[in-house]
C-alpha cells in the first residue's frame, strides 16, 4: 500500500480546470494531487524566422516553477540569469509532445507558445503540464477558428504524459514527490489518445532496470494515458 | 461613473487568501479585482554575507509576472536572461515597504524571502503584492516563533499599498488597467496600518501635477489603505 | 546648523558648465557642490522599433557611476556584466523625466540619447542629472534646429529636480552624503520650470512620514527647483 | 540496403584510442563511423561544495560541439555566452550514464569531470560520446589507483549507449546523420556491460511508435551494446 | 642547450595536415611539438551588416581550448557564459594577421570564418593556429574558386607566426610551455611569405628588454617565419 | 606637416592634474591634446584568491569609454552586458605595464586597482592611460606609506607610454584620430624611465612594415616617452 492509500496502478485525483486565467487564449490550470501547473496557450500570427515562407506554424514551450513551489526555496532563474539545464529539458520534452498533436500545416504561418508554470510542485510536474497544455491547445484552436485565423481544424488527436516508476522493487503510476526521490526507476510517457507513443525517458536512479520491467512501467503507463486522456476529455465536454 | 461602476474613491473587491500553497511558510493569493497575485514568505536560517555577525535579519522580496498575466504575451525574464527595469524596480519598492513592518533586530541572523508572482494582471500589480504580502510576512513570522527560531515579535504593525491617479481631471482610487493606461498621473502609496508613510512614488504621464492634486490623491490612499488594513485583519483574524 | 554650514533651505553651490566635452551635440559638466556629474546628449537619426512610421521621437537616458566616483570602489558594471537595480531606476527617471520637457511629436523619428555619467558623488547625483541633462537637451536640440534637422522647436520648457529629506527632525533641502545617510525619509523631486510636478518618490529610511512632514518637503524642493532654474537660465544666457 | 551499405543490425566501424592527448588522466578518441569525439577525463581533488563531509566523490560531464563539426557552421557557445538546451540535455544524459559505472563512496571526496568534444560529427554523438567517456574514465580510475589517491576500485562496470530507430518503417541500428535526419523514431539507449538498462530515451519524430516497435528497437540496442562492450574491452586488453 | 635538446634558433617538429575533418572548406591539423590545434575555414555568402553593400567580403576568427588541452582542466567558457580576455585577445589577433593575406575586394560579399581549437597545449597556440589557418584560409579560396564563387584569387601571400622570447639573458625560437613559463620577454611575431611584418607584440613578464634584444628576437622571428611558410607551401603542394 | 601643425617627432600638449577627484587615493586627468583620461587608483587590503598566502601585493586596471567620449555614440557595455574585445585588451595591457613599475613583494598582501575612464577620445587613449595612471598609482603608494600600510616604497621607477606610426610612409610620435585612422602601421610602446621596454604592439593596418621602418617606429616612441616621463616628474614635484 503507498503513503497515500493508492493501488500500485491508481492515478492521483487528477483535476482540470479551464479559463483559469482571462488573458490566454487558452488558459487551463491542472492538478495531479498536489502537483499544480498553470498552462496557458498564446496565440501570435507569424512563425519564427526560420520557418518563413514555409506555410506551416509552429507550436513551442517555456516551464518554469514559481521559486517556493517546492519544500525549500529555489532560486529565481529569471534573477540567476539562465534557465538551467532542467528547466530546458521539460521545455523542449513538452513543445516536441505538443507538437505531436498537429497538423503544422494547416495552423498556417502561426505560432503557440505554450507557457507550463509550476505553482505547487508535489512530483510529476512535467507530465502534469503536458497534459495540461493538451486542453489549453485545443481552446486556444477552437479560439483561432472562431476568430477564422485558421479554416481547418490542426488537431489530430490528444496526447497526455504520466510517470512510472520501481520503488523498492514495485512498479507504481504516478509517482508523487516521496516515492519520486526513492526511487530505483523514474520514466515518462508520452503518448497520444489513440495509445500510440511519443515519447519515453527512462532513468535508472539506483540500479539498472530489466526488459520485463520496462514492458511492466509501458503497461501502467498505458492505463494512466488512457484515464488521462478520459478526464481531458471530460474537460472539454466532449 | 467608472467603466466598473465604482465610485472615484472605491477599492475593488479585496480578497485575501491565506495557505494558498502548502510549501511556504507564509503563502498568500491577494486579489483586487482581477489582479491575481501569489505571494509566499519562504524562512531561511543566516543572512546575506554583508549582515553577517550584526545580528540583525534580512527581508528581501522578489516580484515576477508569468508570461501570459497580461493582455499579450510578454518574454519570460529567465529565457531573456534578466531581470527588466520595471522588475527590478518593484521588487526594490516591495522589500523597502516590508522592512518597514519589521524590527530587524528581532528578527535575529534570519533572511525572509518574499516571491510575488503575478497570476493576472488588471493594474495595480505592485500595490496587491506589497498588501498580500505583509499578511503572508505575518504567518512566516507566527512559524518561526511556534518553531522558537525567535523569542519575540519582530512585528511593529501592518503595511498596504494602492494606487491612486488622476484620470481626465478627476482622482481616482485603485486604478485598474484601462484607467491607469489613460491617466495623466498615476501615484503608488504605501502606508502603515497607524497612517504613517512609508513611500509616496507619483509619476505625472501626461501632464505635470500641482500641489493640491497631490494632497487629493494622498487624501484617496489613506482611505484605501484604512480599508486595506482592514482587509488584512480579517484575513488574519484579529 | 548642518555641517556645512548651508541653512534648511539653502543649496549647495550650483555650477552649471555647457560644451564640457567636444563630440556631443550636448555636453554639460554640472556640479552640486562635491557632486559632479557629466551628461552629454546625443542626437541620431530615427527611433527605436517599437516606435517606427509614427512621427514621433524619443528621448531616452543611461546612468553609470565610474568606479571610484563614490568613498570605497564600487565594481564597474560592465564588467559585473549587468546594470543594478539602482542604476536602473535612476535612468528610468531620468529618460521619464526629460521626455516631460518636449513635445516628441515635433521632434520627428529622431532619438536623443542622454548619458549621466558621475565623476565624483556627494549625495543628489540623480536630481543633478536630470539639471544638467536638461540644459545638455536644450543644446541638442539647438544644434537639431542649426542642422535644420527639425523645424519647430520641441521645447516645452526646462525641468530641474532636487533632493530634500528629514534628518534629526528638520526637514533639508539638498542632502550631501553624510545627510543623505543620517536622514529618515528622502525625496527626491522633478518640477517644470513652471512649477507642476513631474514626479515625487519619497522613501522613509526610518520611521514613517506624517502628511504635514510631506508639505514641509514639497516646499522646500519647489524653492530648490526654483534657484535650478534660474542657473539653467543663467548658463543658457536667457 | 542502407547507403552505407550496412545491415540493419550493424554497427558503423568503431574505434577507440587511447591516450589521445597527454595531459588528461584519460584521453581517448571514439570514432563511430565518420562522427569523432574526444572525451578526457579529470581528475581534482575534492567534490562539489553541497556533497561536502559526506564522504562520497562525484563524476560530471560536459558536452560540445567545435563550430565546425556539422555540415554547416554552428555558433561557438562560447561566444554566444551560454551553452544550449540540447547541449545541456546531452551533458546530463552523460553524466548520469557515467555516474553508473561507479561506486562513489570508493571515490572519496573526488571529482573527475569528463570533457567530450565532437571534432566530427555524422549522427549518434552521444552515444559516441558515452561509449568514449567509459573508457577514459577506467584510464582515470587506473590513474587514481597508482597514485594512490584511492585504495579500492569504484568501478562497477563498463556502460555503452547507442543510437536505434525506424527508418521507413524498418528499425535500425546506429543511425548516421543521413538516416537520423529522415526517421520516424529515434531512441538512444544506455546499457551496462550485465545488459541492465541505464536510460531509454526514446522519441517520434514523425508519428507515433507502437509497443511492438518499442521491443525491435530495444533488441537491436541490446546487440549493438554487447558488440561496443567488446570493443571497450579490446581496446582496455582486459 | 634547451630541455627539448633543441638549438636556440630550431623550431619544434612542425606538421601540417589537410583535409583533417571533413565538412569544413579548409580544415587543418597543425603541431608545432606537443601543441596541436584544429584550424577550419568555413566559408558563407554575405557579409556582417556593417559591411553590406560595399562589395568587399569578411575573415573573421574564433579561438577556443579545449578544457583538457593543458596540464590542469581549464573551466569550459560555454558554460561560464563568457570568452575571457585572452581569448578574446587572440582572436582578433589571428583575424587580423589572416585578413593582411586577402584582397576583400577579390573576396566579394563573403565571410570566412576561422575557427581554432587548440586540442592540446604546450605553448605557442596562438602562432600555430595563425600558421595552420592560413593554409586552411587557402583551401577555402580555392574551394570558392572552384565553386566560382569568386572569379579572382584573392590571395596575396601567405602569412606565418612565430613566438620568440629570452629566457635566462638568451633569444630562444618557437618557446614550449616551460620556456614560456619561465621567459623574461615573451614576443609573438606574424610576418608574410616575403617577410613584411603583420604584428608585433612583445611584453617584458620579468625585466625590461633593450632594443638589441628586441633586434635579436626579430632575427629569429625571421628564420622560423621562412621555415615556417616553407612548410606551409609543402603541405599545399606548391 | 601634420594637419596640427606638429612636426613628426613632436608630443601633443601634455597635461597631468593630480587631486582632480577627491575619494581616490591617486587620481589623475591626464590629456594628450584632445584625448582626456581620468585615471584613479584605489587601495584595498587583501588580495584576489590566487595570491593568497604568498605575501605579494596586486596591482589590476580596469578601462572603460564614456559612451559619448567619441564621434559617434558607442553603446554603454554595462547595458550591452559585456565588455568588448578592445576594452579587455587594453585593460590588460594598463595592468601589466603598470605591475612593472612595482616590488609586489614590497606592496605587501594589498591590491590597487586602477581605473581608466575615457571622458573624451581624440587617440591614444591606452597611451595616455598608462601614462596618468603611472603619476595616480605614485600617489596612492605615497597615500599608503603614509598611512603606514607599508614600510618600504615598492616604486621601482615611472613608465609611460606613446602611439607611433606610419602615415603616408612617413613615421609619426602619437597619432591623432584622424591619423590613426589614416595609417599603414600603428604601434604602442611602453618603455620605463630608464629606457627599458616594457611591450610593443605594432600591428599592420594596411601594408606590412619593415625592420628599418620598426627601428624608426622605436626611435620616435623613445623620445616621446622621455618628453612623457619629464611631464610625469614635473607633475609629481620630482
């Protein structure tokens, strides 16, 4: 049994609220327990430079965490100078799976920029932000077609992200922070509604991990997705 | 009449929202209207290397917007690689104003760290920080002494701030976006909780100000930091 | 009695030099007493980004402090790598406080650039900044006519600016260093030649200031800026 | 048929040369193919201050790319003043594949610090860079070993790590830039010389990867590690 | 007699190896003993904005050491944000003495970019890397020239360095790290095939030099540059 | 004759002004013509991290061009972030001229760090720099003898420092702007007191320079430094 009463396969309540913010054309704050990410969706015509002239648009990310989401106090990056190493990594990881939900083009020559910000941190906040962000693209389509900046619809399908790991030798779904910082195998999932991936990260923290243990974190992974995508689903009344 | 329906000397709706995240150990959701601000007091044994040995303590602040609190997008400050004029120069005026509330002395060799992150913003961003933050100084302050990192109060009394601006002739209480966008002067007053000021900082945007409209605007921030203050107390139960 | 001599409401001597330097449109070498500090004015042809195919020019400022201008060395900026929120707040005033002076309609796309560069400092080098740019101004614009760079004149008229403060209980116009540092609340005042307000920022250092301490303050500084002036008049032969 | 002429399941030639430098502790050239990286590893004295008194030592890499390594010249890092998101994903990415050959408690309070530079580059320079790092970092231990700045060996093991994907819906082994450029999937695994798992990381460039094609991949991973551990051994005489 | 059993007036062993990487239009490896840096041209249409539209092209050049190419592991200055001065020094240095060998006006709107990397040190980086760019500066023109990017040759010599020094009352040539540890007057000298002198920069480290000795060094500056540039001409061939 | 009605062996008015700011301990205008240098040097006790323990003193110079000291307006380096090639170039080359007129040992474990601020450049402004900074770190040492912070005058003797170079063929003592900017060949030369050379720099501008032409270059510089060197003594009361 895990700290908090879940079964080794049991999500954390997941909860997704939209129009969190008024400004955004998407605006969407997500919670997996007490892991809680604003992520908004901004809508800009224009590509960046590299893409001009090319007709396609272009979806990217920017993560951070507000200094005293986690148990002690980190340093702002924005007073340190630089983004570290960790920040860039859920950065690119999130704009590549968003990416994955796109038809580039038909957005045309314009740009999202989805902004993942961490407000309470409680482990697994970057894949609470991937499928976060998942909503807040879509109201932030819905919003281009509405405002006929785009004629067809880029969507192809949802995609959500979920954390598997090995503590103490069990295989669990969705790590929270005490289970996140024990454990022997950490990975993240990435896949699209229709249970195809997009992307795997997997660490061995402690020791190195076996084949039969990765088809065993893919198998709970696949089952979080699943719900994930059910509750996104959900949020957007479909 | 105002575009809200408010009166010239009218607060917006205050609202004062204490353990909004659970790491800190102050942490504060401040709202006047639709200015969302966050403000978290973290506590951390020791001091700047320059107080070392004087045995006094340390309140310091530092002020942030996410990307996506305003009406367009703005570059993140930790991707630009620093901090803006703007910013800097609030979160001076933030940490000024919250030294005021305290006797450092008391305080002992301890740092309090104050982050105000701007959720979203409908002007008077820096005025909610400095209101909210004061409370979540507060708790930080009821922590350390539970936790007898510190014998006595530090506390010497409360500090809010509003702003208040003369727009086409006529002073107005606690501008919100699109009044302080067209004002002729915008003025920031911070006071304590006996009507002593701690930092007056009128600007004239358009035309040049006389005295008298000077004391008209002073006039308006003692109200609305009475009503602040009041706020406050309530928040706080006393 | 203060330490130099000098009565309340008494200035330091004010010497104003024009043309201090060869290569800009506007050189002014002004001195508060100990104080001195060179600004130069700069003209170029067209405006930033932001402002461009509007009609209108800008006028912007920079503020440095050379290294040893102060009692101990300071670390030269440029070498730190960045501005410090000080240097940034002083030249933001400075460029808001310029731009009161002019009607940027009848300057054209063109762009002033002010730098306030202190040689020596005594306390006041912002308010003496903002003095001395000024005149510099004026002989830029001059030099604009000359060169019939501009038609009609974009004068609206001169501003000066001058510290006043409370030490021990009196209030002071124009704190030297040693004041500076004694003093309880400090306040620092841009005003037209007409006599409107461009800007107050008032900090107290100690305790509170009540509303009548803040009228003794306005007085005085509206007789400083008054004596400013008329040396602006004076070194401009008008 | 690949263009080079390979099979799927085989690897480009690979070599690896020892004491390529001659200040280093280890130095050693990887070729995979055309891509070259040269990894030397450091010894000092000494951890980290935040592992400090716990007895333990440290290992961590950094990354680069010469200017010129790639088809077309990249900016220097240096001279752009910071070192970029994939830059610093891939020197984690090292570090921790390292930091799994090694029991740092043997260590002692000891840093090597592992420098891989890509001369040339033609795909798969991390896993290049990886398979380099192991060898040098034995060179390194060795080295310790006889200057007796340790008495037990550390190592645990040699790692591997190479590049697999689906090209054409057919999956590869040890992807060159051609074939990089144009898959589907992309997937670098980091193996021990026992086959336990280190990191998967694996991504769909294009659409999304299937369970089934996750297992292909990881079977060809599986051969191409055990042939680069045989290589490493060779070029150790072990 | 030198530790190296070398004469004062004898180069090291000097290797002059083309085509060493295989994406650059000039790529070299150039030792001079134990020193060995990596010399690319690459070669791009257009030219810096400041240069736009006047019809002459652009050799600019960049220096880097690899952090382990000397006795103890120098900091990376990608990850410490910054070039240093002395790389910045040799920098402009090496572009200025390969830019004394072209007709930019031969050159059209183009810009060739010199990229050092010094992949092991013992001395006299910066002469080597200025000796071995020219050649690699030569195999870019006649890329261009094969790619009729230019008509003209715009080669007008070559151009070699050398570093002299005294070391204990005595002209050495060509110093090695330990020499040029221990030299009273360290010089480097870049002269072209025909014996003009490109720069000179000769410091007194311990006490000042005469003008017989500046005499002494420039003689032997002289036979290593011939020697040099004799080198040069075998390894193209001519 | 040269545009100032100089000959080509003839000084431009020297002027030396100690005292000209009052907070250094040494500080110094130097003007050579038009070119105007303030120089100070400030004293601290202690020394960086390196020198440590070793009962040496260091002497370190920092240069910096007021943004409008030339023709044209150049961009702050504070506000740019860094400071350029050409800055730390120079400030190099003041550092180590002027380490060479001192005892480190005798300095004891104290810094001085000179700064060298540019108000008004017409060329030569390193030269002129080297040449007041001298006369300013004479003064801070006599302000420590004083003062007693060390016992024996670590002076070894004055250096100075002048620009030769060609001009239309014809060898010129310290260029000008406009010559400067004319020239085939530029060199520096810093030589102390009694003759001895401290550095040369001698670069081709345009066409290479002989060895006759280097000993004509060297001829002028020797009488231009013992013309500098009786202004410094006539300066110092010597």
């Amino acid at each position: 049994m895990r700290a908090s009463g879940r079964q080794p396969d049991q999500l954390r309540p997941v909860t997704i609220t939209r129009d969190y913010t008024r400004h955004a054309e998407g605006s969407v704050l997500v919670e997996f327990g007490d892991t809680r990410v604003l992520c908004t969706a901004s809508v800009e015509a224009g590509v960046p430079r590299w893409l001009k002239g090319k007709g396609e648009g272009w979806i990217t990310a920017e993560y951070g965490m507000l200094p005293r989401a986690t148990h002690t106090r980190n340093g702002r990056e924005a007073s340190r100078g630089k983004q570290g190493g960790r920040t860039l990594e859920i950065q690119r990881l999130i704009g590549r799976s968003l990416r994955a939900m796109i038809d580039l083009k038909k957005l045309g020559e314009n740009t999202i920029t989805i902004d993942c910000d961490v407000l309470q941190a409680d482990g697994g906040t970057r894949t609470a932000a991937i499928t976060g962000s998942a909503v807040a693209l879509v109201d932030a389509l819905t919003w281009m077609l509405n405002q006929k900046m785009i004629k067809n619809d880029p969507l192809t399908g949802l995609v959500a992200a979920i954390s598997v790991g090995i503590v103490k030798g069990e295989p669990l779904l969705d790590l929270e922070y005490t289970e996140d910082s024990a454990c022997d195998t950490d990975m993240n999932v990435v896949m699209t509604q229709h249970g195809g991936i997009i992307e795997i990260q997997g660490t061995a923290e402690g020791k190195p991990f076996s084949r039969e243990e990765t088809a065993a974190l893919l198998d709970l992974a696949e089952k979080g997705v699943r719900e994930l995508v059910a509750a996104q689903q959900q949020a957007l009344n479909w």
